[in-house]
C-alpha cells in the first residue's frame, strides 16, 4: 500500500530536514540552554548535523545501518557536552537495529527508534520527570508504537509521535531537573523548558514532516 513503506530516502530527508529545525533554532536552543545549561545546545547540535548532512552528501549509503552508523559517528565525534553521544549513540542504535535493508514498513521503524532510545538509556540513564530529552522521546515512541499497531502507517505513527514529544516537551518546563548540568540548580532549574527535551520535539517534527512527504 502506498504509505505503508519508508525509504532509505524518506529517512535522508528526516536527516535533513532535522539538520534545518536545529539550525533555523539554533539561537532560541542555545537560549534555552543558558538558563539551566552550558549555553551549548543549540550551536552543539547545529554543528554536528551540518557535519552529518556533509558526510552523507558526500558518501551516499546504500542501507540503513550503513547510512546511520555514519550519522551516529559524526555525532559522537564533532558533537561537545552530552548531546553529541547521546543523539550519536541513539542513531548508531537506530542503524544495528535497522540493519543492511533500505525501506521499513511501520513496525521496523519502530523497534530502530525503539533500539534508539535504549541507546539513550543506557548512556545516561535517564527516567520519566528528570527533565531530559527522555521526557519527550519516550512517550513520542509510545505514539508511534499504538498508532502502528492499530493499522496506522509510518507517516500517521510519526505525527502522533510528533504531537506526543510536544506535549512531553512541555511537560519538562515545571519540573527539576535530576540530571546532567541543569541538575546542579536544583529547585532553580523549574520553570525553564528543557533544551534537550525541545530537540528531540525537532527530531520527531522532522520524522513527520519527511514521511508526509512519501
């Protein structure tokens, strides 16, 4: 069925596509991250997707874990603070999963993004509420996992993934964060949106908009 499968493509444009959202908000991430961070985040991340982008422009994959284990690498290496291992380690994690195939059907994208996120875990172990990237990551791949399984295709699991990041995006401004550098302020890191949080919302923004394109 038309809609039923991703691309190799599909999924070079999620990259793309990524690498303008952090960079269009490269100024607004780095606010963010000012008020509970190390004022890095969103040149951190608009570095190494244009070191992404240039990698896989120059060396086109063929297969997903090829293509990934790239973009995993470039990340972990031009990336500074947690967000380059982090978002490396998740897109290396994505690719092992993947495997050497060059289009999904819904349930393979999803155990790549799933194998993704426990890439995140198991580097920094994060839990629902300590205001992490984890906050909006997982309940956008609890979307993506229900509207899959109820017959929905990769590109209506990757909007109500989307709307769910958003949502778990938001959901970090109240809380204190338990984790990383934000950690350090204590009850004074209430109140501020998370920047890594707001990323993976791009990330998941990003997935959407590339599989509503076809």
């Amino acid at each position: 069925m038309a809609g039923e499968t991703v691309t190799l493509s599909s999924l070079v444009t999620w990259l793309s596509r990524f690498r303008d959202l952090v960079t269009e908000n490269r100024n607004y991430l780095t606010e963010l991250d000012s008020a509970i961070g190390d004022a890095d985040h969103g040149a951190n991340m608009a570095r190494g997707m244009a070191a992404v982008m240039e990698k896989v422009g120059a060396s086109p994959a063929t297969t997903a874990d090829e293509l990934f284990k790239s973009v995993g690498m470039t990340l972990v290496t031009s990336v500074g603070g947690a967000s380059g291992p982090l978002y490396g380690t998740f897109f290396l994690r994505f690719g092992m999963t993947a495997g050497a195939v060059s289009e999904f059907d819904g349930a393979a994208l999803s155990a790549a993004l799933r194998a993704g996120l426990g890439g995140v875990v198991a580097r920094g172990k994060p839990e629902l509420g300590d205001k992490t990237m984890f906050d909006a990551m997982s309940p956008a791949l609890e979307a993506f996992d229900a509207s899959v399984a109820s017959g929905g295709s990769p590109a209506a699991a990757a909007a109500a993934a989307y709307d769910a990041a958003v949502v778990g995006r938001d959901a970090t401004t109240p809380l204190v964060a338990r984790k990383g550098r934000a950690s350090y302020l204590g009850e004074r890191s209430a109140g501020h949106l998370d920047p890594g949080a707001t990323s993976t919302a791009f990330l998941f923004q990003a997935l959407a908009e590339s599989l509503a394109q076809g």
